[in-house]
C-alpha cells in the first residue's frame, strides 16, 4: 500500500452502520418517559377514578342496584341521554352548514364568525346557564315568542336540550371543518359536469368523506352533554323526575351526605363516558383507514 493510501485511510473517519431497530426520540429515555406519563395519569386520572368506584362499593349489591335504578335516577338518566342525543343531532346537521359555510363560502366577518364558534368553549358554563335561561324563560328576549304560541323552553326538558345544544355545537364544527377543507371543490365540479344532481354529488362523493368526522363530532357532542352541569342548571329548573339531569341529581347526593349513593350515580355515568370514549376511538381508527392516515 502506498504512502498516500495508508495517510487517507488513517484520515477517514469510521461510519458505522446505522441500526434499523433503534430510533431516535426527543425525549431522552423511554423508560423514563413512560414512568413520568404514568404517574402522572395515575394521579390525575385513574387514582381518583378507582376511589370513585370504590367509594359505590362500600353499598351492597341491593343497596347499590337500588340507587342506580330507583324511579329518580331512571328519570335522570332519561333526560340526559335522550336531552343529549336530540341535542347531538340537531349539532351534527347545523353544525355541518356552519363548517360547510366556513369553508366554502367568503363573506364579511367570516373571521368573527369563525371565532364565535369557540365561544362555548370558552365562555364559563354557568354564565351560558344565566345567559340562556334570561333569553328563554317567558319574560325573555326569545322566549316570549314562543310563549305567546304556548311553548316554554325555560324550566323544561327543551330549554335544557338548547344548552346541550350550546355547548356541543363546536365539537362537530372542528371536527368536519378541517375535513371539508381538504375535499377540493373540483370534485363536486366534475361531478356536476359529468350530469350528477346536487343530491347525487353529496350522496356518492361528499358523504362517505365526510361520514367519519360527522360520526365523530356527533359522538363527542353527545359524550360533552351527557356530562354537562353549569349551562343546564339554572334553565332546566331542577324539578325531580321531570328536569332534574344526573350530574344535578349526584350534586343533590352530595349536599345530602349520601357519598356513597352519588359515587354509584357517578360510576354509573363513568360507565358510559367510557363506552362513548371507546367508540370514538374505534370512530377515529375507521377514519384513519378510510383515508389512508
């Protein structure tokens, strides 16, 4: 080997190769990443929720069914399941147009407009109670119109579906909005080009991108309202069996001492929060595949 060889192999620095089932994270160590997620969850999330379920097992089994299933609590969960579907829905097709128009269509004071949309996320929920119910009640700005035709929204399971309403509306919104964003308008274009009808165009191009996110902002919206207490409070009136909501019938357990009686409401509840959360995961999983994410 020759002089300038050997000096040039001597200079060139050794590259190893790199091993394909290693990858590099930002955060240093997953070990130590994942000790830090899990205590904190353990603390936040499911030390209290284990202390909820174990506090409703200091009942007996009768005890207990017979809390969770008494004529009181059925009429709670009655209106709060049926009060929140009716309230999802009428969010999942009214919150489509607001998307729809967001999206599609330039106007003054879209950027308002847009923001607006937020405001329940934002707003208190006990001032939307107060703002709502002066609206609605019989004397209100709204709602006097609708007494003079017989109809109260105020102290009703109505008024208490219009502040499901309130605060559902801006999860299906951004949940559809960034979909119809990247739906380019060429396509419904063609498809108009091609003969199809408004109807047809919505039906075979728009609905089956769209079906996932609608699913997913519906099942949010009700999952928000089958939860929700300040908004409600103050317009539905809180009358037993007839507008009294479960998380107001839990509180009412709670002012009663009954700790036991209203964390066998609350795991109840708990229950079917996490069925929801599982099936809007299993929602999210389906759209993923759907569009190729």
């Amino acid at each position: 080997m020759s002089e300038t060889s050997a000096s040039t192999l001597a200079t060139t620095p050794v590259v190893f190769p790199k091993n394909p089932w290693v990858k590099k994270s930002v955060l240093p160590g997953f070990g130590l990443s994942l000790g830090l997620a899990a205590l904190y969850a353990s603390l936040i999330v499911f030390i209290p929720l284990a202390g909820l379920v174990i506090k409703s097992l200091e009942l007996s089994w009768p005890e207990l069914w017979a809390v969770v299933s008494n004529a009181r609590a059925l009429a709670s969960y009655k209106l709060t399941f049926g009060a929140a579907f009716v309230a999802a829905s009428l969010n999942l097709l009214f919150g489509f147009i607001v998307a729809w128009v967001l999206v599609r269509y330039q106007f003054f004071g879209k950027r308002v407009v847009d923001a607006l949309v937020d405001l329940p996320f934002a707003l208190p929920t006990a001032v939307a109670g107060i703002a709502l119910t002066a609206l609605y009640t019989t004397k209100g700005w709204v709602g006097q119109w609708f007494w003079l035709a017989d109809i109260k929204i105020a102290y009703t399971w109505i008024g208490v579906t219009v502040a499901l309403t309130f605060i559902g509306l801006p999860f299906v919104v951004r949940t559809v909005q960034p979909v119809l964003a990247d739906l380019e308008a060429e396509i419904e274009e063609a498809a108009a080009s091609l003969g199809a009808s408004r109807w047809q165009t919505f039906k075979r191009i728009l609905l089956p991108a769209l079906l996932p996110s609608l699913l997913t902002g519906f099942a949010l919206a009700f999952a928000r309202a089958i939860g929700e207490y300040g908004s409600v409070v103050f317009i539905s009136g809180n009358m037993p069996y007839k507008t009294e909501i479960t998380p107001l019938l839990i509180m009412t357990k709670l002012e009663e001492f009954d700790y036991a009686g209203a964390a066998a409401l609350g795991t109840v509840m708990l229950i079917f929060s996490f069925v929801l959360l599982l099936l809007i995961n299993l929602l999210q999983h389906w759209s993923h595949k759907r569009t190729g994410g």
